[in-house]
C-alpha cells in the first residue's frame, strides 16, 4: 500500500493543495539538510561558474552556432537523465544514500578537470555529459536525505531551506566568473581552475560532514548479496498509484516548454540590453531572486498547496517570456525577466520534489525522486535543442513567443491533470 500525507502527517486526509496548518509544529531544520545545502552551494559555485559562461564560450570564443550551443544546453538540461531512476532505485535497495550521493559528486568533480582541455564542440558534449551524468547519480539520493531528515509538516520549507542554500552557490558561482573575466579577458581557462577547487570543497564536505545513515534495503538482491536494478520493475502502475503519474505528466509536459536561461540571456543580450562583460551577472541576478523566494514560497507552499504555488511558477515564466520578446529593452526589461526567472525556479525546484515526497512510498522515495526528475530533465534536453533550431529557423523572438503560446496551453492542461491527482489522493 502507498502512503498518502496521511501517512506522514499523524494521520489526517490532505492532498497536495490541502496541507494542515504549518504553525501546528514548530519548524526545526536538521543539521543534515544545512550540511547537504552547503554541499549544493559549494558544487552550484562549481556548476554555475562554468554555466554563466558556456553560452559566450560557446557562440563567441569558440565561433559555433546557435544550433550547437542548443545541443550542448540540451545535454546539460537532460544527460543526467539517464542515470536518474537507476541511481534512485540503487539507493532505496542498498540503503546507502550517502554513497551514491558522493560517487555523484564525484563524478562531476572528476568531470571539471576536462574543461581545462576542451576546445571544440564534440570535447565540450563530452564533458557536459559527464558531469551532468554525475547530477543525475546523486540528486536522488540526496533529495532523500533531505525528505527523511525534514519533518513532514514542512517538507517545502525544509527543501526551500536547501534550495536557498543552493542558489547561494548558483548566484556566487557567476559572480566570480564576472570578476575573473574583468581582470583577465578571454580568462576562461580560469574560469575552469576556480569551478575545479569549489568541486574539490563540495565532496569534501559530503564525505566528512554528512552522516551516512543506513536505511534498511526495501527489495530483492541479486545472489551476491547486491542490488539488481530491473527496468522491469518499474511498472506504470507504481506511478498511478496517489496521482504520481499525473504529477509527473504534467512536470514533464511544462518541461517540453521551459527553454534553458542562457537563451533568454542571449535574446536580451541580442536587444542590446547589455554589454557582453556583464553576461554572466546575469545568472546572479536570477539566483539572488531564487535565494530571495525559496523559504517563503516553500513555506506558502506548505500553508495555501503546493501545486498552486507550482503551477504559479509557470505563469511566471510565461511571463519573462513575453517580456523576453517585447519591442522594448533597457535595464528594466531585463530585471524583469531576472526577477521571473528566480520566482519561478523558487516556486518549482523544491515544490515539485516535496510533491513526489508526499506522493511515494517511503522505502521507494528516492526512486520516485529520480522517475520525476528523469522525466523532467528529459523533457529540458528536449525543449533546449528545439528551441535552438527553432532560433536558427525564425529568429529569437518569434521563436520564444511560439513557446510562450504552447506553455499556456500547457498551464491550462496541466491544471486539469493536477485536479484529477488531487481527487484521488483526497478518495478514501
């Protein structure tokens, strides 16, 4: 039998809209959630250093298009997909989150020393690849820590409290790519050396910080005493199971139509907003805003639903779409897209994985964790590469109205498959 929020909150009938009252308990944040937050931030200075300066790297140091740049932004949206599921799955069997966490972030680590030797297209995929491949090993568990660490009343806000700290790191990480390429132009290779030592921190914090807690495994193992993974275990009617699949339906159905910020940094850019040194300031700014809004839209998350709050996070980024492709530029067209960006990275990121947290089974919690995940960074890839030929096709404009067309047709689909996930989990 799959647990409902009833299972996890003493018992009382809720659905995702319809959470108790979070001033019943008082909140405590565990030591584990603040310990897994500095990890993020340390390997989001890493990640996002690199990110801020990926597009002009790509389009303008390296003189490739804007087809490739979409490939690469694809990559870096949806490789981590193809581990996500197998990597939750390993973690709910052998009951080690912990350890499938860090060879997560040790991967990516390892990936980082590749940037010091790219030069071309297929180098820079290639490394992408891998350390994206290194996220989708560890989210899931880690997402896990911090679901069993967090009381479940405040689930949002526990993660709101780690995607804080996390966008702490993914604005600081652009800063310091800013300030290098100030003092040193064309400085990408030291872009590179910084994003190496930060990695270096963050799996070192993991691995002596983080307690490594062992749950029991919750299924079957191979003779040899280990885990098998099974694809055939995974069956759609697990997902079905208290509107999971709804809520996965729609989180990928919004991903078809969430464009990668570089993109939009690049339309803006292609206005003449800004003067090129101060591109990567630009992902600071919408991590400031994501810093800003994570605790509170976790915690009006946790009180007024959850999918109210998720679905309002798209309408924001219909938003900065529309404001993204107006006749008009300036400073102010421009933070207010920074500004739309942050609310909706801070009313989706930490929601949707509080959502999943109510909506599974304890012992499959990292699986369910790593399907949604899955889905959605698949559906990213896909958005990001489109959109790069759409680019080419028609121009940055027409193209970004088109996908801001589709995704309010796609808010007004995904209403409706929310409202039917919250019915069931609400039946008896």
């Amino acid at each position: 039998m799959y647990l409902s929020m009833s299972d996890r909150t003493g018992g009382q009938k809720d659905s995702p809209t319809e959470m108790p009252a979070a001033a019943a308990t008082a909140f405590r944040l565990s030591p584990v959630i603040i310990w897994l937050g500095i990890v993020s931030m340390m390997t989001d200075i890493s990640s996002e250093s690199v990110a801020a300066i990926l597009p002009l790297y790509v389009t303008g140091f390296l003189g490739l298009s804007t087809i490739a740049f979409g490939i690469i932004d694809g990559i870096n949206q949806g490789a981590s997909a193809i581990v996500r599921i197998a990597a939750g799955w390993v973690s709910d069997r052998t009951g080690q989150p912990k350890r499938i966490a860090v060879a997560g972030y040790g991967l990516s680590m390892v990936a980082r020393i590749g940037f010091l030797f790219a030069g071309g297209f297929w180098t820079i995929a290639g490394i992408v690849t891998g350390d994206r491949i290194g996220k989708g090993i560890r989210t899931a568990p880690r997402d896990a820590l911090i679901s069993e660490a967090a009381q479940p009343e405040h689930l949002a806000r526990s993660f709101g409290v780690h995607r804080m700290l996390d966008s702490v790191g993914a604005a600081t990480g652009p800063l310091l790519a800013f300030l290098v390429l100030v003092l040193i132009p064309n400085g990408f290779s030291t872009v590179f050396i910084v994003s190496l030592a930060f990695s270096v921190i963050g799996v070192a914090v993991l691995v002596l910080l983080v307690p490594g807690r062992r749950r029991g495994p919750a299924g079957p193992a191979s003779a040899a005493g280990r885990p098998r993974f099974q694809w055939s275990r995974l069956r759609w009617r697990t997902l079905k199971e208290q509107g999971l699949a709804r809520l996965v339906l729609t989180a990928g159905l919004l991903g078809l139509l969430t464009i990668g910020d570089g993109f939009i940094y690049l339309i803006l850019h292609d206005r003449g907003s800004f003067a090129v040194q101060w591109f990567p300031l630009l992902y600071v700014g919408t991590n400031v805003v994501f810093l800003l809004f994570a605790i509170p839209l976790g915690k009006l998350a946790d009180r007024w639903g959850r999918i109210p709050v998720f679905l309002g996070g798209h309408l924001a980024l219909l938003a900065c779409y529309v404001l993204a492709a107006l006749p008009f530029g300036g400073l102010g067209a421009t933070m207010g897209c920074l500004l739309l960006l942050g609310v909706f990275y801070a009313a989706t990121d930490g929601v949707l994985a509080a959502m999943v947290s109510q909506l599974s089974r304890a012992e499959n919690l990292a699986t369910a964790l790593g399907t949604a995940q899955t889905v959605v960074a698949l559906s990213r890839m896909a958005a990001a590469a489109g959109f790069g030929v759409l680019w080419y096709l028609v121009g940055p404009v027409t193209a970004v109205l088109c996908v801001a067309g589709l995704l309010a047709a796609a808010l007004a689909a995904g209403t409706v498959l929310l409202g039917g996930a919250r019915r069931r989990v609400a039946a008896p």
